[in-house]
C-alpha cells in the first residue's frame, strides 16, 4: 500500500473525536465498500501495531473463527 495512503487516511481523522472516529468505521463496515476497505486496513494496521500479544491472539481468534464461516453466514 502505498505510503501517500496511510498518511492521508491518518491526518483525515486526526483530529475527530471517539464519536466521530466509532461512526466512520461503522459506516464503513455497513456501506460494504470496496474502495473503503484500504481505509480499515490503515485503521487495522494502527490497532495491530499498538496491541499487546493477547490482544493480537483475540483479534487471529476472531478473524479465524469468522474466515470459517465465510462470508455468506454473517
């Protein structure tokens, strides 16, 4: 991905708020967007990058458990 991404995805919400930030990303989820998923996966990297081992452990758990139910079961 290029770097030019992250960094303006980053400075976009630098400022906002809990509310704001909660809101952009449900948004995102529900619109089903494909041009939104580089966005999340900014949001992602963030969170990866500031976790904890057990915390990254929850978050595989949960990504293992919802890639083995496939995208049609939601």
């Amino acid at each position: 991905m290029d770097t030019n991404i992250r960094y303006y995805i980053i400075n976009n919400f630098k400022g906002d708020d809990f509310s704001t930030l909660k809101n952009a990303i449900e948004e995102s989820i529900k619109e089903q967007d494909e041009l939104i998923l580089p966005g999340l996966g900014v949001f992602f990297e963030l969170v990866w990058e500031n976790a904890d081992q057990e915390l990254k452990n929850q978050i595989i758990e949960i990504i293992r458990k919802r890639v083995r139910k496939g995208l049609d079961s939601k």
